[in-house]
C-alpha cells in the first residue's frame, strides 16, 4: 500500500503513446481509479470476507459527558470529540472534527530515513543534523518518534522539508527532544492523531414533533401549539465500510476483568434489547449503537472496531492507493483499456484496438482473485482445529 496516484496515472501512460494528458487527462483517470478501486474490493470481499479488514479505535471519556456531546469515529465528520494520546496510555479530548481513524500499517512501511537523532525540535518540526536532504522530498510522507521523549505518540503527516527539517502537518502531542529519534516511512494511509469518542452512555439526541389533529370538518392539521419533545437514540457514527466483522473491548487495567479485554458481541436490531452477551452494541445505518447503560461502560476504556472500508476517493496526485501492491497490475490494465475506449469515442483521435487491452485486463484480474483466493483457503486451513 505505498502507490500514489501519480504513480498509477504515469503506468496508464506509458501503456501507449496515444494515452496523453490532452486527450486522457489526469481528473478522468482518477475518477476511474476511486470506482475501479471501490469495485475490486467488493469483488475481492467475495473470495476473502476478511480482505483489507482493518481496525478503528474509539475512545471513551465519561468524565464530563453532560457537558460534551457524543462522539464520532471516522473522516468527515462533524462535532464529535477527538481524543489525543498523552503518550502513556490516556487520552484527552478536544471540541473538534474527529478526522480519520484509520491505522498505519508500521509493518508493511517503506523506510525512507533510518533512525536518526533530533538535534532540535520545536512544536511542529525536527531538526537533524549530518543531513541533506531533497527540499519536500518527503512531503505527504510519515514520522515517528521511535526514541526518547515523545517515543509512541500517533505518527505524524510531513508537510515540508527542508535539507535539514521536517514540518509536520499537526503539533506534536509531546514535543521531542534531543533524547528523542525518528523514522520517515512511507506508509499506505497517515493518521492525523485523532480517535472516535465516546462521551454519553446511551448516546441520545432529543427532537421536537407535533400532532396531527382533526379541526370540525374532519380536516387533518399540524397542531404547532403543542410541540413533543422525545428522546432519540445516537450511535456513533463510523466511516464508509462494506461490513464490520467484530471488535474487541478494552476494560481500564485496574477493572474487574480479568485480561482486559473482552470480545463485542455484534447483536441485530431485533436483539438490542436482549443480546446474547455483554458488552455488545448493535448497527443502524453508518452507526455503532452500544448496547447498555452508563454502569455497563464504566471501566471501559476503548473499542478497536475491525471493519473493511469503503476506499475514499482519490482527490490529490499524492493519494496513496488502499489495495495492496499486488493489485496495480489490474488497476493499471482496467484503466489503459478505459484510456483506450476513451480515445475511441473521442473525434480525430487516435484509436486504440481495445481487444488485446480487454484480455490483458482480464487475465490481470482473474490472477489477482486467484491468488485471494488461496489466501483466504490456507487462513482456514490454519484455523481448522485438530482432528477435522
């Protein structure tokens, strides 16, 4: 997960002569791309339920919930509390937009700079030294503090280098220090240190209705003298996802349960009254209902949420592409064969044979579900228990 739309868009391009930004431009070519994306991925969920299933985590913080307002969970969302990481495993809050809560996979990352020492920092920069590095070189990349103060806040988005300083696009939680070191990876999505909220237990909106009465004659009127206030419930609102697969609930380590951790019960809309066990919560629409009161979420203290998103859409040449690596070839193969119908359809431009770009599409996507395939049977293989 580390192609850029750029990158995608120049492989399209050197597929044929005639695939030029006059005639093909890079708006069409990456409105292909968000669909093409959007559309693997459903095919791909067919073969593998589990295929680029993800974690989101949602915080709690119950300690003013009768002055703050429930929170949200997930990019584009209004008027939830984000929670920051102090760096030692709390979490404070701000009145502001949630963001994404999308994790970066450290594990999969390309290492662009190895660990290197701070020489100074200030709240949004990091200053080294025996350096020299290509002005914005980095830009759109990501930062950690892998050492020393600050080692273990949410990595950052690089909003500019110099050849010697990084700026990030958000203060630091903890500023680091000379103590401190840093990596600059490069990563398929970057946090910008925000969580999904919990902060009222059960989440409730309240709204205002009115009657509907009969005057003398029979006639139907709104009676707007005597409005009905009544409680609704609020759930949490979650990023665009093709399905939640479950999620696992983080207890306060000095809790009454043992681990610290229990599995959430997904319940249906039938059962939110009566679920099989607790904790649990229950879906509605694009939102996370918890199920319970405030005493049965006391000593919580997060939700990671496993789900599979729905991939947003390209907006910038710099976006990197959700699917893995594995699925260019069938994303670029798709788009040259959409290039080429393009062009067809387009008055004296050249034309493209779409039949050879048709095949090759084909076989790239066939190879691609192939493979998805015998990953999801091997996993399943692996989980069977012994003696079947």
């Amino acid at each position: 997960m580390s192609t850029t739309l750029a990158q995608l868009i120049q492989l399209v391009r050197s597929r044929h002569p005639a695939f030029q930004k006059q005639l093909v431009p890079d708006k069409s070519l990456a409105d292909f791309f968000t669909t093409e994306q959007r559309r693997i991925l459903t095919l791909a969920l067919t073969r593998d339920k589990q295929f680029m299933a993800q974690t989101l985590p949602i915080a709690f913080d119950l300690t003013n919930a009768s002055l703050d307002a429930p929170g949200t969970a997930g990019i584009g969302t209004q008027g939830g509390l984000p929670a920051v990481s102090d760096g030692q495993g709390g979490y404070s809050t701000v009145q502001a937009t949630t963001g994404s809560a999308v994790t970066v996979d450290l594990d999969s990352a390309v290492t662009l700079v190895n660990d290197t020492p701070v020489l100074s920092a200030t709240h949004n920069t990091l200053s080294a030294t025996g350096v020299a590095w290509t002005v914005n070189v980095y830009a759109n990349a990501t930062v950690i503090i892998t050492n020393g103060l600050g080692a273990g806040q949410t990595p950052r988005t690089v909003a500019s280098n110099t050849s010697s300083q990084i700026t990030t696009s958000d203060d630091w939680e903890i500023q680091p220090d000379v103590t401190s070191t840093f990596r600059v990876v490069q990563a398929g999505v970057a946090l910008d240190g925000s969580f999904g909220v919990v902060t009222d237990l059960p989440s409730l909106t309240t709204s205002e209705g009115f009657l509907v009465r009969l005057n003398s004659s029979g006639q139907p009127y709104v009676d707007l003298t005597k409005p009905l206030v009544v409680s609704l419930s609020k759930g949490v609102p979650l990023p665009p996802f093709h399905a939640v697969l479950g999620g696992t609930v983080r207890y306060l380590p000095n809790s009454d349960f043992v681990g610290n951790a229990i599995p959430l019960s997904l319940e249906s809309f039938a059962r939110r009254d009566c679920p099989t066990r607790m904790p649990a919560a229950y879906l509605m629409g694009a939102a996370l209902h918890l199920i319970g009161n405030r005493a049965d979420w006391a000593q919580v203290q997060g939700i990671e949420l496993w789900y599979v998103p729905i991939p947003p859409a390209f907006t910038t040449l710099a976006d990197y592409l959700l699917l893995p690596d594995t699925a260019v070839q069938v994303l670029v193969a798709r788009a040259a064969l959409f290039a080429g119908s393009r062009l067809n359809g387009l008055p004296n431009a050249p034309q493209v044979d779409p039949n050879g770009l048709l095949a090759e599409a084909q076989l790239a996507e066939d190879s691609f579900l192939k493979t998805l395939t015998l990953t999801s049977r091997s996993r399943v293989i692996r989980m069977r228990p012994r003696g079947y």
